[in-house]
C-alpha cells in the first residue's frame, strides 16, 4: 500500500539455489575418533567450505554473521518429542482441506519414535495409510534424517502419489521414467513392476536410501518373486510397507512381509513355525505373536475412534427416452455392434467411445459422430452420416429435462458429473436456459482458475458441472449432493466422483443420484454395481483394494466393454455382468472374513 | 533471540521495513529474487503479509511465522545461507584503559612487595582469533544437535573457553596495528577437534550406551533368522546396514567461521628497586592475564 513511496536498496544476498549444488555434495568426514562408547567425526566439507570463503575474500558482515547463527540454533534437530510436520503443514493443509486424523497422528509417532521408521502401515482401507507415510517421510525430511526416498507402488498409482506428495505435503518428487531417473531423483516414485526388471534392478541395488516406502506391500508375500528379492537386496534405513492386507491366505506371508523389513523379529522361518504355526491358516500362541507383531505393525480399524463417515444415499432415477431418442440410440449401438467388434484393435476407440457418449448424450455423440465423417470425407460410411443427421435432427433431451426438474427439487447446491466436455457444455447451456446459476470445472482450466471456481462454488454457487479429469484432486466437502449425469465403466472413477463430496471432513449424509436411461448399456452397469455389488455402500477405499484382489486380466472398463460389444443378447450380457459381479463379491467376502485380525492386536 | 526478532532483523539487514497494517499483522513488498529464495523458481515477488499470532493469521488471512511453521522455516533456511565467513573487530574503548592500570599495578605490587611499578607508557595491539561455529549432531536410533562456537588465538594456540558477548564486537578488521598470525586456519582446526573430543569424552554417554544396547538386541535379532540359512552376504550385509544406521557417534560440522580482532593492552612499566628495570607487560583484557613479552 504505502510502500510505493519507499526507496528500497536490497543488499546482494547469497542465494539458496545456487548453493543448493554445495548442499548436494557428500558429507567428507576426516577418520572418526573412537572414544569408549561412542566414534567423534569432524567434517572436512564444512571447513573447506569456510576455508574457500576465506581465500576469496567473501567477508560477509558481522551483523549477519549474528543472525545467521541464531538462524542456525532456531533450526536445530531436537529428540522426537513432538511432531514438526504438523505445524510445518498446518497451513498447507488448511489450503488443500486436509485435516489429520488422532490415530493418525499417533501412527506417525508411533512409528517415528517406538518403530524407529520401520513398520507396516495396515490401517483397514480408506483411513489414510498414505497421509501417515507421507507424514512419516515429511517428518524424517524436516529433521534431516532423509534426503533419498523412493516409492515403489503399483504402476497406476503413481501420479497418484506425485500429486498427494506435492498438494499436501509440499513435496516435491519425480516419477521415473528412465533409467537416469534412479540416480538423480531425490524423491523418487516408481513402479515396483518396472524396478524389479533389469538394468534397474541392478541400479537400485547399489543406492543407499534413507527411506523406502512400499505401496500395497502384500505382493511381496512371497519371498521366491523377484519383487521380494529386490526389496531384500535394497540399502535402506527406514522403510514403510502399506498394505490393508498384511495376510491373505497364509501365516507364511507374514513372516516374509516382516522379514524384509526387520529380519529375525520373527526368529528364523524354522522357529517361527514351531512356536506361531499350527496350521497355516490358524496361529499358535496367538498373544505372543501379536507382542511381537505390534513391534512392526500398526493396524487402525473403523470404528475404534478413528474415522466416522457420513451415510450415503443413493437414488437412481430412470429416465425415459423419447420415441425419437429411443430409435437414435438403438440405430447407433446396433452400428457399433456390427462395426465395432469387427475392427482392428487400433480402430476400435472412436466406436468405444461413440457408444458411452451416445450413454452420455446425444449431443457428445453427434459431435463425435461429425468428426468421424470429417476425418473420412467423402469416403465416409454412409451409415455414419445417416446417423449424424438423424442425431442432429433431435431436438429433444430427455435426460436433460429429468435433471431439471430433479434440480429444482434438491435446491441446494449439487456437483453434476459427467464424462464428456461436449456433455459438460450441453448441460450447462440446457440448466442457464433454465434459470439455474452454473459454474463449469475440467481439466482444462489452470490450478488458479481451478481454485477461483471452487471458491465462487463455496461462496455463492449452485449448480457446478463438472468432468471427471476436471474434479481430480478436488475437496467438495462443503456441498453434499452429487448428480451422475451419465455413468463411467470404470466404478473407480465413479467412486473418485463421490469422493470428491464424501470424504474426511463432510459433515452431512451425501446424496447421490444417478441418471440411467431405461433400456441402454446405462441400465446393465447400474445393475451392476448397485443392485449386484451394491458398491455405493461399500465404505471409502474397499472397491479399490477389491479391484486389486480380483486380479483382473485387463482393466475393468476393458472388461465391460467387450461385454457389451461382443454380445447382442441382452440376457447374455446381464449372465456375463451376474459373473462379473460375483466374483466382485466373492472377493469382498473374503476380504472380509480375514481370519488374521485375532493376531494383529 | 525470538522469531519476531529474528524475521524483523532480517528485513532490516535487507533494508527493507515492514508496516504493520494493523495491531500485529504486518506487510512488506518482497522482491521476486527474494521469493525464489524462499519459494522456488516459480514464485513471484509481490506483498506479503505476515503475523507471529495464530489467531491474527486466521482472522486476516497473513501467512503464520511461528516454529515449525513453513514460513519460518523458509526464512531460516535462506538466513542460513548467509554469512559464512565474517570478520570482526572488539573496540579499545570497550575497556576502561584507567581501571586495567590500576589492576595491573596492584597485581605487580602484590608480586613484588620490595618494588613500586609506575606506568612509562601504554599502546594496544589487535590480536586475531578464530571463531568457529559448529554444529554437533549425536546420532544413534535418534538425532539431536546443538551449535557450539569455540575461539582459538591465532597467537598463542590456546583455545578460549569462555563466551564473549556478540554485540560487543564491531564489523570489519582494524586495518593496522595488529599481531601476526602465527597459526594456519588447518592447525586452528586441529586444536579444535582436540579440544572437542576431550570435552565429548567427558559428557554423559548414556545415550550411547542406550543406543548400544539396542544394537546388540538387533544383532542377536539378525543372527537368529540368519542361523539356518548359508547366505553369509545378504547376513553382513544386514549387520553393515545396521551398524551404519545406529552406532553411535557425534557428527561435528563447521557451520560457519569469523576472525575476531580483540586489543591486547602493551605496558611499559618502569620497576623501583635499588636497581631499575624497565618492564614489558602484554595485558590481555578477555583472558584478564599478564603476560611478559
């Protein structure tokens, strides 16, 4: 304000980055000094820093010296009494709505100063096990214990962990692409996958990292894969393992989990068979065993004062389609049936994709069904300009007058999802012509942009219509009702939605309620996952680690595609979608009915 | 030194002022060299508005400097930076040249009851120290640090162990009348490693021991899963990591370093007997010893 006014000379001051490159240097030690309890070493780096400084001539004043050096007592490293990650981040986490749960808080202190950085993390699905190793590693950093992590996780949820690191604990991390990448990152992400295969195998071995955190640690059960050679093989000093399932079939498991990260806890394997098994389903000495257990594991569980989330309601709601709609529908999907399928695997996207928008609306679809007739020009299929002109010639939209009215209703304020930008800008056309106040989020927009809308959103919005890539990473807690306008094929994508409003912090019951179009692939997949595996009531977290059990040859929607496309008979594709579902549930169930948590204290 | 004093000193040392916008918040315009330091790369300079309360951070919106907070730790990290060779200079008129006279000459007279001391002439010399700021950090299962100065004569050698107030001094070196160094900045440093080992010899080990215990505890740990297997590698190298990680020992990192001008007093002192003698008595104020020279 006032200061324009001001005159101000800035006095040239050393810069941080440019000595970051000093910082990076390896400590040089002189040889240690043996004294009878404990070795005395004296840098040499430091004195030839200070030597250089001297032989140059670079006299800096004394006032700074002073400051410098009370700069210096303010950051000393103090004994683990207290937690600096958790005022270091306490704004940050104001900024991103995080907020740290008691148990934790007590994780982290637990490991930090009873496990000494080496514990599983097995906290029951959905109470954060990665906020903990990310507090966990935060904290180690601020004290200077760790400079080099990696993070070996499943492939696809490596950005995952990029983005959680840099968006809530502000640090800043690479994800490994080649094989320079294990050398020069100091925080490094990759995928186990790829780190067990050669030459990086080969290259990891010889860093030494201060901390290594293992995502899904319950694939390193069996100690002949190369996964669980790889992790034996590794220098490390502190080392987390994330699983929900620390045991699934076998007593063995365990003893191999624990072996990588503190060999001989549980005795030698021999020992550990004589005193724990009986059979390898049921322990022995189940009290001892859970002593010796909670030495390197930590398990929260629901309910026992930990996180209470709020209900969910779900509400499908059937919509009806026009005669007209009706006959565009069954015209384009009989098209990519007899068409699609047939294609080669390179041209079968554009169908895959016609056939969810057409799911979607009618309008993503037509415009997608007018590029495809751009792209091929006169050569285009006929059927295909056919069926653009008979999309273009609807001038009805069923779904969109549904969600109207179903707005009008809630009046409160409502996320709608929907997959397609083309949908995105439909619906907000369609709800402003209305007379409903709309806010439009993707992932087009920049962070800035991202944050202004969210903010308009909490302050005075109503109705925010959103794509999925645009609601990534983003804490709707302030509002509770979420509209699916249309429905992925990918049930994590639509529990992500859900996320965005049903997560730690929502203090209200969250409505959900999805709009499926009677009669169309919409109707199967709502089947699916709410009637079959009711997966709106499954608590956060569960279908992911389902999802992962289940051990799927392809991805999910890869599966329920070719349900779909391969299949004309509608009772074929709900007997496929029965299978599908209960193996889903299967899989639950045993999950569930772990016979491990008498051991886990 | 508080947090307030510390961020506020900083500003001034960089010329700039804050202005309090209100009762305890704060503002500054920083320049964008000055966020990057703080911020990294993408940052960008702009006003800044800042408080040392909790709650005034809440109410206003002011980025929160308080321990542990990420602001402060930003500042920390970029004072520290700073400064790691300095000179300075502890002025002649700090000492009360009247009062060391009569100090002096009642010291002489207690020596010598047969003599009388009158003072001929005095002068003063700027003798150089070498101050050297480290850091110690005592690691086992845990870490811990402090920060120790410690000043060695560049003179005579001997380290002196006693503080001297760091406001006394004055910036800059005296440009004449000083003593020549008669010790390398290597043989300084060798002093002081001496000097510190034989001080950390005398402090209570009972961390070590602690530390020591456990170890043994994790050896015998490792030996018994190791007892049934042949792979001799994977068990050593278990037991390196191990030891690597927890032994106990004391880090000592030099931090920073300052040469240090403090005058040494010069008497001409004129000694009554039945024969004269003329004394040179080298007085030195810190250490309040008399010295022949």
């Amino acid at each position: 304000m006032i200061l324009d006014s001001l005159e101000i000379t800035v006095p040239i001051l050393r810069s941080t980055q440019t000595l970051f490159a000093d910082d990076n240097l390896e400590e040089e030690f002189l040889p240690p000094i043996e004294l009878p309890h404990f070795n005395v070493e004296f840098s040499l780096t430091g004195f030839k820093k200070i030597i250089n400084e001297i032989r140059k001539r670079n006299f800096d004043s004394w006032e700074w010296f002073v400051l410098a050096k009370k700069a210096d007592c303010h950051s000393l490293t103090q004994n683990f009494g207290r937690l600096l990650c958790l005022e270091h981040l306490e704004e940050r986490w104001k900024r991103f709505g995080v907020i740290p749960y008691p148990h934790q808080v007590k994780t982290v202190e637990k490991v930090i100063k009873e496990l000494k950085g080496q514990a599983i993390l097995a906290d029951e699905v959905g109470l954060g096990k990665t906020i903990e190793a990310g507090m966990i590693l935060k904290e180690y950093m601020l004290r200077g214990l760790v400079n080099r992590a990696l993070i070996l996780t499943p492939a696809s949820l490596c950005w995952q962990w990029y983005q959680e690191l840099r968006e809530k604990f502000n640090i800043v991390s690479g994800i490994q692409r080649s094989e320079w990448d294990w050398e020069y990152s100091d925080i490094l992400i990759a995928s186990i996958d790829t780190a067990k295969r050669p030459p990086h195998r080969d290259i990891i071995k010889k860093i030494p990292y201060d901390m290594l955190i293992i995502d899904e640690a319950h694939k390193l059960k069996n100690s002949k894969t190369a996964n669980w050679q790889l992790i034996n093989q590794m220098q490390k000093k502190y080392c987390l393992m994330l699983t929900a399932t620390p045991i699934q079939n076998d007593l063995k498991e365990l003893f191999n989990l624990i072996s990588l990260l503190k060999p001989g806890q549980l005795g030698s394997y021999r020992s550990f068979k004589a005193k724990f098994v009986a059979d390898k389903r049921t322990p022995k000495n189940p009290d001892q065993l859970r002593e010796l257990l909670s030495q390197v594991l930590i398990r929260n569980r629901r309910g026992e004062g930990t996180v209470e989330f709020t209900e969910r309601h779900v509400q499908p709601i059937i919509v009806e389609l026009s005669s007209e709609e009706r006959q565009v529908y069954n015209q384009i999907s009989s098209f990519i049936k007899s068409i699609g399928w047939k294609a080669n695997h390179t041209n079968i996207l554009p169908y895959v994709t016609l056939q969810r928008e057409v799911c979607s609306s009618f309008y993503a679809a037509g415009l997608t069904l007018q590029k495809m007739c751009q792209k091929y020009g006169e050569n285009a299929n006929p059927k295909l300009v056919e069926l653009l002109q008979l999309t273009s010639s609807l001038r009805t939209n069923s779904k969109c007058d549904v969600l109207e009215k179903l707005l009008r209703r809630i009046n409160d304020k409502v996320v709608v999802f929907t997959e397609y930008k083309a949908s995105q800008e439909y619906i907000r056309y369609r709800l402003e012509r209305a007379g409903f106040s709309t806010l439009g989020f993707d992932g087009s927009l920049s962070r800035g942009k991202k944050e202004w809308i969210k903010h308009l959103f909490q302050k005075s919005g109503q109705i925010l219509v959103s794509t999925e890539s645009g609601g990534e990473g983003l804490n709707l807690q302030f509002c509770n009702h979420v509209v699916n306008y249309d429905l992925p094929w990918n049930p994590m994508r639509l529990e992500q939605r859900i996320g965005r409003v049903h997560r730690l912090g929502q203090t209200k019951d969250v409505h959900i309620y999805n709009l499926i179009t009677r009669g169309t692939i919409e109707e199967h997949i709502m089947y699916l996952l709410h009637q079959k595996i009711n997966m709106f009531e499954m608590v956060l977290g569960e279908l992911e680690s389902i999802l992962i059990s289940l051990k799927l040859d392809r991805s999910f929607e890869g599966l329920l595609t070719e349900i779909f496309l391969r299949n004309d008979d509608e009772k074929e594709i709900q007997k496929k979608l029965d299978e599908l579902g209960e193996r889903i549930i299967q899989s639950r169930e045993e999950i569930q009915k772990s016979p491990w948590e008498q051991i886990y204290g | 030194m508080d947090n307030v004093e510390l961020i506020m000193q900083f500003f001034k040392l960089c010329n700039l002022e804050p202005v309090e916008i209100t009762s305890g918040v704060w503002q500054i315009e920083i320049t964008t060299d000055m966020a990057r330091e703080l911020d990294g790369y993408g940052a960008k300079g702009g006003l800044f508005q800042f408080t040392f309360e909790k709650e005034l951070a809440e109410k206003y919106g002011a980025e929160l400097i308080s321990p542990g907070s990420y602001r402060l730790d930003s500042f920390l990290k970029y004072i520290r930076k700073q400064a790691t060779y300095s000179t300075a200079c502890l002025p002649i008129h700090t000492f009360y040249e009247p009062s060391i006279r009569t100090k002096l000459l009642n010291k002489l007279a207690a020596t010598n009851r047969n003599s009388r001391f009158y003072v001929i002439d005095y002068s003063y010399k700027y003798a150089p120290y070498f101050m050297l700021v480290v850091k110690l950090s005592y690691l086992a299962y845990e870490k811990r640090e402090k920060i120790r100065k410690l000043i060695v004569d560049m003179v005579s050698g001997n380290i002196i162990n006693y503080d001297i107030p760091e406001q006394l001094f004055k910036n800059g070196s005296p440009d004449t009348n000083c003593y020549k160094r008669k010790l390398s900045y290597k043989k300084a440093y060798e002093r002081i490693q001496e000097f510190l080992t034989n001080d950390l010899a005398m402090e209570d080990p009972s961390w070590a021991k602690a530390a020591k215990e456990q170890i043994h505890q994790d050896r015998q740990r490792l030996e018994e899963y190791y007892k049934d297997s042949e792979d001799d590698i994977a068990k050593e190298r278990r037991l390196q990591e191990l030891m690597e990680r927890t032994f106990p020992r004391v880090q000592i990192l030099p931090t920073r370093a300052a040469t240090l001008y403090i005058p040494k007093l010069e008497y001409k002192v004129m000694e009554a007997n039945q024969t004269d003698r003329l004394l040179n008595i080298v007085y030195d104020p810190i250490a309040n010893r008399l010295q022949n020279s």
